[in-house]
C-alpha cells in the first residue's frame, strides 16, 4: 500500500475522481446532447462513485489519517493547508461515495423518459464532488467553495423536472433560501476574518490561543453564529429548515434522498471540522465570546430535532413526512456537536458520525421506496400507499426495515447509533447538566418518531388497498439499490464494530 | 471411560432432534414421528447409561459449555456474576438421567400401542411434545446452576401444558392444561424471586464447587455475615423456601397440589411420563440437588418435611373416594412425593432419592397399566364399570399387581423397601423434633390409605364379575403396550435390592449399593455426597431401645399398616359383585369427596381477590397511564399541527422567519455573552 509513493494531491483522489466523472459526463453531453443511452452514463455515473468509494476505503485502510505515531500515514495536507486528507474527510468521503452510487443506481429506472439524462447525472456527481470537497476543506475559502459547488447543482437538481410546477417551484424556493443563507455564511466568513486576520483554520485557533482577537469577542461570536447559520442551512437545521420540506416534496424522489443523506453529512462535516479546528472550547473561547458555544447547537439540537418530528408526526404526505424525519435527524446528529467539552466528547461526535453513516442507507433507503412509488405512479399519500406489501413484498419488507431503523428499533443500524448518541449524552452531561435535556428530548422525539414510521409500515402491510391497482413493475435499477440499501441497514449492526471504530477514531482525531 | 463426558450433551440434543423431526417431518413418516422418538430416547438412555457407567468408574463432568452474560455487580458477598449453560454429571444426576430417559423410551414404545394403534389425530404434535419435554427434563436433570435448572424447570412446564391440552377440542383438557400451567406457574414466581435472590446475595448461581451459591452460604453462616438485613442463616431459609415454591408447585405438594388431578385429562402415556415419574418428580431432585443448601436451613427442612407428611396423608385420603382409575393414581402420586419430601425433610437423601427412583418405575408402570385397562376397557376409565380384567388380560394383571404391591409397599417389592427407609428416618428424628414425630405420624397413617386405597382400585379393575360389556369383551392389546409393562414390573419387583438398608443393619451386611453410590465411593462432586451433607445437618437422632430394634418397630409397623389397609380392601371389593361402601364415612363423605373444597377455596382466592384486585389495576391502567398517555399523544398531535401551519409555502415568509429565528437565537446569545 504505497500511498505515501504518490504525489500528495493524489490524497484528494476521491474528490478528484468524482470531478473527473462529472466532467466526463459534461463532455459526453455536449457531444450528443440528446443521449438517452440510459445504461452508460447512469453506469458512468456509478463507476465514478463506486471508483470514488474504492479510493477512499483503501486509503483509511492504508492508514491515511492515522497520526504517525500510531503507524500510519498521518494527515495530509493538499495545496498548503487548503484541504486536509485525514480520517473524517475519509469517512465523510465514503458517505458521500455511498449514497451517490445508491442514487445514481436508482436513477437509471427513475429518469426513464425524462429529457437531459447527461445533465442530471453530471449535476449529481459534480454536486457529489463539492460534497467530498467539503469533507476535506480546511479553510473557510475552500469551505465556501466546495459548498456552493454543491448547493449550486443542487439547486438545478431539484428543479430538473422542467414540466413539473411543483419540482420547478420548490427548485426556486431553495435557490432563494440558500442565497440568503449563502449571503448570511459569507458575512460570518468576514467577521471572523475581520476578528482574527485568517481564513485557514488552524491559523484561526492559534490566533485565537495567542490572544490577539480578545479585542473582537463580540465581532468574532457574531460571526460564528452567522457561520452556524450556514452549516444549519446545509444540514437543514431550525430555524434555516423551512426550505427542506418544499425542496425535498418537489424535487425528484432519489435527489431528495441524495440531499437529505449526503448534502446533510457534509454539511456536518464542515461543521465538525471548523467547530474542533477553529474554535476549540476552553477557557479562553469561552471568555472571548462570554459563553461556552455548545450552548447554541444544545439549543439548536432540542429544537431542531422537536420541529421536525412534530411536523412530521401528522403529514399526510410520505415524501413531505421523510422530509421532515430528515430534520429531526439533523437535530440527532447535532448532538455530536452539542456534546462537545474542552476534554471530551470523542464518543458522542463519533456516535452523530456513525449516526450518519447509518442514516445514508436508511434514509436514502427510504426516499428511493418513494421513487419507486412514484415510478409507479400509486400516489403521494399514507393512503395510496396502503396494501402495497401484498404486491411489492420485497420493497416493503425493505422500506419497513427503513422505517423500523429510522426509528431507532434494534436490531437495525439506526437503534444502534442513536443508542450511542444517547449514552454519549448521557456521558457528555457529566461535563454539562444541559445535555441531560438533550438525552431527554431524544427519547421523546424517537418515541413519537415511531409514531409516524410505524404508520407507513402499517399502511403498507396491514391496511387494505384503498383501489385496485394493476401489476406493479419491478425496475432493477431502483430494486437493486433499495435492497442494497435496506441489506446494509440491517447488516451495519454485525458490522458495527469496524465503523464504530472508524468514527471514533476520525473522532479522536479531529479533536485531538 | 475416558472422554465418555464429552458426549454428554448429545443426551439432550437426541429428543430435541426427535422433536424438531417429528414437528417438520411427522406429517410424511409411517409412524407420525414415533420412530424418530424411540430412536432418540433410546440413544439418550444408551449414552446415560454410558454417563452412570463412566461414574461408576470413579470419574464426574462439571463443564461450562457456554456463557451467556457475565456481569459486573456485586452482590452481597459475592462479586460479579456468570450465567452459564453447563452439565454436571454426578451420581445423583446421572442416576436420574437413566431413570428419565429409560421410562421416556418405554412410554415412547407403548405409545405405538395407545396412540397410533388407536387411530389418534395430531400424532406428529404429540411426539413433538414428548421430544421436546424429554429433551427439556434432560436438561433441567444436568444443569449445573440454578438459573439454567430454572429455565428447562419453565420448559418442562410448558410441555406439560401442552401435552394436558393435547385433545385440545374437548372442553375439559385446555381448561385442565391451563390451571396446571397456572398453579404451578404460581409456584413459580416464588422460584424465579428466589434465584434472583440467590444470585443477587451470593453473586453465583452454580450447584457445585467452591464457587457454588451452597459453598457461598456455609461461609456466610460460618463468618456471621448479614445479608439483606437478615443473618445469614435466616436468609438462606428465606431463600430456600422461595426456590421450595417451585418446588412445591412442581410437585404437586399441598397447597399446589390441586392442578395434578385435573392433569389426568391429557393422554395416559403422558400421565405415565410427565405427570408420575419424571416432571413431577422436577420438584423433589431440585430439593435433592441442592441439598447442601438446605442442609443449612433446620427451618426450612422441618417445613418440606412437615408439608411432605402432610400431603402424603391428606392426597391418601381423598384417593380412597376416587371411581376414575387415573384420579386413584394421581392422588397416589401426590401422596408418594408427600414421602420422597418427606424423607428428605428429616434429612434422608439417600432414602428420598431411593424412593424417587422406585416411584418412577412403578408409578410409571401403573399409569401404563392403567393405560393397558383404558385400551381394554374401549376408553372406559370408571372402575365400577370394569371388573373381571383379571383372566383376559394376565399380562397387565399380574404387571398392575406387581407395580400396586410396590406402591402399597408390601415387602419385598421396591416400594416398601424405599418407602420403610424413609418413615426409619423420620422416626429417629422424630423422637427429639416432635414436629417431625407429627409428620412421621401422618406418613405412617398415610400407609394404611395406600394400601386400602391401591388395592381398592386392583380388586375393582381386574377381579370380581365384569361390570359392563367392555368388560367381558375387551380390546386386545399389542406387544408395545406388554412389553414396557413387563419391563417396568420386573424393575418395580427387583429395584429395592439397590439399598436393602434395613437387611443390611440387622444382619451386618454391607449391600447398600445407593447409599455407597450417592456417598460418593465410585466418583462424585466434592460437597455433593451423602456424608458431606450429612455434616452440615442439625439433626439429632434417637433410637428406640436398640437400633435393630428400632428398625423393626418401623419396618414391622409399617407392614402391619399396608396390610391392614390391602386386608380391608380385600374384604370390602374382592367380591363378586362389589358395591360401594363410601356412606360408611358418613359426614366425612362429602368433604373428602369434594376434595376437602381445595378447589373452591382457591377458585374463590382468584374470584373473591385476585379479580377485584386486577380490575382495579386494570382501572387504574385504562384511566391514569392511559389517560396521561392519550394526553401526551394529543397533545403532540396538536403540537403538530400548529408547527405544520408555520410551513406556509411562501417563500418570503420563510425568508422572514428565518431571520428572525436567527436575530432571536443572536440577541438570547449576544444578552447572554455580553456583546452588547
């Protein structure tokens, strides 16, 4: 395992290998605009991600990432310091990987018909790529970058049913929604510049250390907060949530199930990284901006995760009830965040990480069962989904084992990982009595969660259909990518040890 | 014998695999799963008799072969604790594994006869049930900690409760399966709380060795200790008597007795298997088992001796009343183990254990016998209507008799032999515990009801005139019902020279083989022999005039009971045409008939408490949890419905709110930080 052998930007190579794809898919489209050659660019598509995930585990295999001293590779930095190449890049690199794969598999069936086939797949790879790229960055310029390279396609993926009012409007909503919550990030990215006189992260911490913002408390924890209302945008937290519902009902099912799994990892991943890099809590951060900042994401986490099981416990509308699941989780995973203290929290950042590992195969499970709903063309609501089961068993068992883990029921992945968030907020609220309120709105929120899940389980196993319904098709593409999806949810838990390990140690890492 | 051990668990696995072939497979075999059951019990009986061969050469097997959790807490003495799978092969054990697997084998043969001769349905549910329970009883019998004798104890019930209720379609079996299930799960609890004080106090659940929860007491007596509030010898007959509910439940001792009768609804080869020489007999080898531990209890020993002599007399008395030959079986039944608690109440292991062994045999052989007479009687099971069996069928005749003449314990059948040891070792207590002397009492006037009671029920059966048609003309029967029957009636013959203890003492000889073999003089688990319990007993022991002497006094006054109690039998029904004498007993009639009303006193417990009781709960239930419940939920539910509202789909106002969430988040952050 060479790695070391290579030229150090080789270490962006999943990054780099998704961009390639991305461009490859571009030019095939300016050749033969009107390609409809479904089973090439959806199987470039894949290649690349898959290509891109091969990369990435080899790499945390070969030990990039683990400091030196423990053997391996140690982290490496690409275009000074701009980008950094260490475990949780890795791991958020892999999610990434994943879901794309998954997404694109779907699409193949999912896109049948449907004009600008070579645009949607080279959107939703080089949208992948900014996402990878964030996983990596290490400065607030890169991380700006990276981050628009992927709300930018986004926004275009989301709108791309050109005929559809619903996908065109909710494309619009989000375009809008994320300008003024780009506007908000940038004005953040200036203060803090404006406070310290750096961009790169640990340039920030050192000035930070040294004492030379102290003048700037005020100007710095604005800015903060304004960078927090970035990252809340991206991971469709409360209060920047409000577009999430409208974007994810509009936009096609598996973009839906792409933004909400792998847009949402990697906005957390910035977060992460500049919460630990940047700002690391102690004394000194918490005298400069008057308070200990977890104190913002415990806030956001109760209520983040609360707005969203709440509205989602009485939709109507299955994709509009994922959508708002899917903010319910971005408040679970704050926890990660929320859990933080000057000499801890490894276990409950690495408990949100394997949280969202899980969540890219539940959730994304999740959404491509909707997308094959909707190749079906059975309907929208709880209702039109009753008494699927006796025609789709297979899916059904599948989208009831995404239910069940979403939900956080053992013996699947999701049980598994929110019972590590639980116990590291419970571990976390030795530091931080607050926490205790946090491990409490959990077990609420999860238990009315089940509420909803189990509803869509009931509706497709146990109610009657409400019309008689033709033979439902079995497209191979989404099929193959659900089972997939729902195999792993279910798998993750004998597998859990090895991620268990690799999100720790990412963890480990990146507070270290 | 090396290695022998290793194959230990192959006892068990044989009847599981019985099971799961004849529940998958029954349907498609000639024999509906009967031959799959004869095959394994036969090779559970082959591989224990290989097992008590092994012992005999001086060798024994305690294994853990799987643990299943281990945890940190400590107990009250003891800390951290492992539940484990295990076997633990001593002569206690291993004998009784032969004597399960032996008289599971036999019923499983005569099955042939009375089952799949008899054209019965649901035949792969039936050897799927005898599967699974001699597979379970197995195992309870080898466990080597409590915890894991508990949970085949509740399998062993279950298998019961399913094979009571095997003619599911007639009224009476599912009721009778589900009071048997209930009373004795009622027991149950007091078991289940006991192991959990067992392994919260000693922080070990194992029946041998130094770490065993038996060792554990002895050093907590021995240092004084306080558990719980209690000292500890207070605290082990707190203990024991919770594990004795089970026990008890188990059992069928008073007051739990009353689910065996009813019992009698399932099957007769099931009656023969489970419900006389093997489940029932559950209770008394877990006594038996951790003997040690109650050896340190004179408490709760004098209570399993007293509530033993107790029993034995009062199930004697109402067998005497009983028209339905099964019903003068099981109260029989109840009334044997009433002895075998007894003898091990005073302290007598090895006449306990004796007797549970002969017990098997000839309990086993008369529910088979009985079984014979069913088949016989073209499924006719009141005696008056039999009579004359006598000349028709000499094979069941004579077999009946020898097994009737053991339970009488006429000398020199097994029954007396066992039965003899056990009243010899509640006398010499006796006479310095008066509490013993009453039970001894009891147990001895119990003799006299046997006897009457026994043969009351051979004159009716096979002598006199034929009563009805079945009678004159009854239904052959085949070679799978003769020869379990001629098996057993030789063993219930012969079994007695196993400990011929009263012999030996008057004439010198030493030809107590059981009392050498459970002592440990081949091979056994240190702590776990007749002298080592011996040791930690606190029993006196007296003697009239001379020890011999006092042998004979027993001995002859015992005989002298049975006798009389077989002679007024002989008068009363060894006649022609014998009528019924039961207003003789006149006030005493009614009571004993109705049971002594145990059944309606526990009816009106459910009825008069338990129900009021329940319904409360259930009130309670519906109305303050439900109730809070439901509110949560509606409340919720509300709560969504008015943060679904701030969605409104236009995307201004969601530029406005999220701005004003944010200043809202910055000026609570900014008060709170002191920026401003």
């Amino acid at each position: 395992m060479a790695v070391f052998q290579l030229a150090e930007w080789t270490a962006m190579a999943p990054a780099l290998i998704l961009a390639g794809t991305a461009l490859a898919l571009f030019v095939f489209d300016s050749i033969s605009p009107h390609s409809t050659n479904r089973s090439l660019l959806a199987g470039t598509a894949a290649g690349g991600a898959l290509a891109s995930l091969a990369v990435a585990v080899w790499f945390i295999v070969a030990g990039v990432g683990t400091p030196t001293v423990d053997g391996g590779l140690g982290e490496i930095t690409v275009l000074s310091d701009q980008f950094v190449v260490d475990q949780m890049a890795l791991y958020f690199m892999i999610i990434v990987a994943i879901v794309t794969a998954l997404i694109v598999v779907a699409s193949y069936d999912y896109l049948v018909g449907h004009a600008y086939q070579a645009e949607y797949y080279s959107l939703v790879v080089l949208a992948a790529t900014g996402m990878s790229m964030m996983a990596a960055a290490n400065s607030l310029v890169t991380i700006f970058i990276a981050l628009e390279l992927a709300s930018l396609p986004s926004y275009a993926l989301v709108a791309i049913l050109k005929d559809n009012r619903g996908s065109v409007e909710a494309g619009l909503k989000y375009f809008l929604i994320g300008a003024l919550s780009s506007a908000i990030f940038l004005y953040g990215i200036s203060l803090v510049y404006g406070a310290t006189g750096h961009l790169q992260l640990d340039n920030i911490a050192e000035v930070i250390a040294a004492g030379d913002a102290d003048p700037y408390g005020g100007l710095l924890g604005l800015g903060i907060l304004m960078l927090i209302g970035g990252f809340a945008f991206k991971t469709a937290s409360v209060p920047f949530h409000f577009w999430a519902p409208d974007a994810y009902e509009g936009a096609p099912a598996p973009i839906s199930g792409f933004l909400s799994s792998a847009s949402k990892a990697a906005g957390f991943v910035i977060l992460f990284r500049v919460f630990t890099e940047a700002f690391p809590l102690g004394d000194q951060m918490n005298a400069l901006i008057g308070f200990d900042w977890t104190v913002a994401f415990i806030i956001l986490a109760i209520v983040t995760m609360t707005v969203g099981n709440f509205a989602a416990a009485t939709q109507n509308n299955v994709k509009r009830m994922l959508a708002y699941s899917s903010i319910g989780h971005a408040g679970y995973a704050l926890i990660g965040v929320a859990g933080l203290s000057a000499d801890g929290g490894e276990l409950v950042m690495g408990a949100a990480m394997m949280h969202l590992l899980v969540y890219g195969f539940m959730n994304t499970g999740a959404f491509l069962f909707v997308a094959l709903a909707e190749h079906w063309g059975v309907g929208r609501t709880f209702e039109d989904y009753n008494g699927l089961s006796r025609q789709a068993p297979i899916a059904c068992a599948a989208m009831a084992v995404f239910m069940f883990s979403l939900a956080g029921i053992p013996p699947f992945g999701g049980f598994f990982s929110k019972f590590f968030l639980f116990m590291g907020a419970l571990e976390a609220s030795a530091a931080n009595t607050a926490m205790l309120a946090v491990a409490a709105a959990l077990v609420v929120n999860s238990a009315l969660s089940l509420y909803y899940y189990s509803r869509l389980v009931k509706a497709l196993w146990i109610e009657e259909p409400a019309t008689t319904r033709d033979r439902l098709a079995r497209p191979t593409g989404l099929y193959a990518a659900i089972v997939v999806a729902a195999v792993m949810t279910v798998l993750i838990l004998p597998g859990f040890g090895p991620v268990v390990d690799a999100a720790l140690d990412a963890a480990v890492a990146a507070l270290g | 014998m090396e290695g022998a051990f290793s194959y230990a668990p192959a006892i068990a696995a044989f009847p599981l695999a019985a099971f799961v072939v004849a529940l998958t497979f029954g349907k498609w075999m000639p024999r509906k799963g009967a031959i799959a059951g004869i095959a394994a019990t036969a090779g559970s009986l082959l591989f224990s008799l290989w097992m008590l061969a092994a012992v005999a050469s001086g060798e024994v097997y305690h294994e853990t072969l799987y643990e299943w959790t281990a945890g940190e807490a400590a107990g009250e003495v003891g800390d951290g604790i492992e539940f484990t799978f295990g076997i633990l092969i001593d002569p206690l054990s291993a004998l009784m594994l032969v004597i399960v697997s032996l008289v599971a084998f036999l019923v499983h043969i005569f099955s042939l006869g009375y089952m799949n001769a008899e054209g019965e349905t649901g035949l792969p549910r039936y050897y799927a049930g005898l599967g699974l329970f001699t597979f379970s009883m197995l195992a309870f019998v080898y466990a080597d900690n409590l915890l894991m004798a508990f949970m085949f104890f509740e399998l062993v019930g279950l298998c019961s409760y399913l094979l009571i209720g095997f003619w599911f379609r007639t009224r009476s079996a599912p009721s009778a399966a589900k009071k048997a299930f209930l009373v004795t799960r009622f027991g149950d609890y007091f078991f289940l709380i006991g192991v959990v004080a067992i392994a919260a106090t000693f922080g070990t659940v194992a029946f041998a060795g130094d770490d065993s929860f038996v060792a554990a007491a002895e050093t907590a007596i021995a240092d004084g200790d306080t558990l719980f509030g209690f000292d500890a010898q207070t605290w082990v007959t707190i203990t024991g008597l919770l594990v004795l509910g089970g026990v008890l439940g188990k059992s069928a001792q008073f007051p739990f007795h009353t689910w065996l009768p009813d019992a009698m609804e399932g099957p007769t080869t099931v009656s023969a298997l489970i419900h006389a020489a093997t489940m029932v007999a559950a209770g008394v080898y877990l006594v038996a088992r951790m003997f040690g531990y109650y050896a340190l209890s004179p408490t709760a020993l004098a209570i399993i001796a007293f509530v033993g002599g107790f029993t034995a007399l009062f199930a004697a008395t109402m067998g005497v009343v009983k028209d339905d030959i099964k019903q003068v079986l099981a109260y029989s039944t109840i009334s044997q183990y009433g002895y075998m608690m007894l003898g091990l109440g005073v302290g007598g292991y090895v006449a306990g254990v004796f007797h549970l062994m002969n017990h098997a045999f000839f309990k086993a052989l008369l529910f088979l016998g009985a079984g014979a007479v069913i088949i016989l009687m073209h499924h006719e099971q009141d005696m008056w209507k039999m009579g004359g069996l006598k000349e028709k069928a000499p094979v069941t005749y004579y077999t009946f008799l020898a097994g009737a003449l053991a339970l009488a314990g006429i000398i020199p059948f097994s029954g007396f032999w066992s039965k003899d040891e056990i009243l010899y070792d509640a006398l010499i207590v006796g006479l310095n515990e008066p509490v013993i002397m009453a039970a001894y009492a009891m147990g001895l006037v119990a003799v006299f009801f046997t006897g009457f009671y026994t043969f009351r029920m051979v004159f009716l059966t096979f002598h006199g005139e034929p009563r009805s048609e079945a009678a004159e003309d009854p239904h052959p029967v085949g070679w799978a019902v003769k020869v379990p029957l001629l098996t057993l009636g030789v063993l219930a013959l012969v079994a007695g020279v196993a400990n011929l203890a009263p012999v030996a003492k008057i004439l010198g000889v030493d030809i107590v083989f059981l009392e050498h073999w459970l002592d440990g003089e081949y091979g056994a688990v240190e702590g776990l022999t007749y002298s080592a319990y011996g040791e930690l007993l606190a029993y006196e022991t007296g003697v009239i005039g001379s020890e011999q002497l006092t042998i004979l006094v027993a001995a002859g006054l015992s005989l002298l009971l049975a006798f009389s109690g077989a002679g007024l039998a002989w008068k009363l029904y060894n006649v022609p045409e014998p009528v019924a004498h039961k207003e003789r007993l006149g006030s005493a009639r009614r009571t004993i008939e109705n049971n002594y009303y145990q059944d309606e006193y526990q009816v009106w417990l459910a009825r008069g408490f338990t129900l009021p009781l329940s319904r409360a709960a259930d009130r309670f239930d519906q109305t303050v949890i439900d109730g809070s419940v439901n509110g949560i939920s509606t409340a919720s539910l509300f709560g969504s419905s008015w943060v679904k509202r701030l969605q409104t789909g236009i995307v201004t106002n969601y530029a406005a709110l999220i701005v004003a969430g944010f200043i809202a988040l910055l000026v609570f952050l900014g008060v709170y930080g002191g920026w401003f």
